[in-house]
C-alpha cells in the first residue's frame, strides 16, 4: 500500500462504519412519521440509499485524498 498508512486506514474504515450504523438507526427513529415517497417511507430512501452511497463517496474522497499525501 504505497503511501497509505494501514492503521489510518483501518481506523478510517472503523470511523465510517460506525457513522453509517449511527445514520442507518436513526433513519427509522428519527423518521417514522414521515411521509411515504414512491411507495416506501423516506427513512428508507435516507437510510438504506442515501446513506450507503454518502459514505462511499466520503471514502473515496479520503482515500484520493491520503492517497495523494
């Protein structure tokens, strides 16, 4: 892994990880009353579409970044 320090990196993976199970759980208990959008409520929508791919943007932005240093 040229120019990526691991233990960053495993720390990072940990950090988003749990940033996503935070976002994931609070869809639901923050949104429950929320209206419906195409059929499903918008906690899914926010929760299990949006979330995923926040973070997999935000990873590939700090790995470009890291990588870069």
């Amino acid at each position: 892994m040229h120019g990526i320090n691991p233990t960053k990196l495993a720390l990072g993976a940990i950090a988003l990880t749990l940033g996503y199970v935070v976002v994931w759980l609070a869809g639901p208990l923050l949104l429950a009353e929320a209206p419906m959008w195409l059929g499903l409520p918008l906690w899914f929508w926010l929760s299990c579409i949006v979330a995923p791919i926040a973070f997999c943007l935000i990873a590939a932005s700090w790995l470009r970044e890291r990588g870069n240093d």
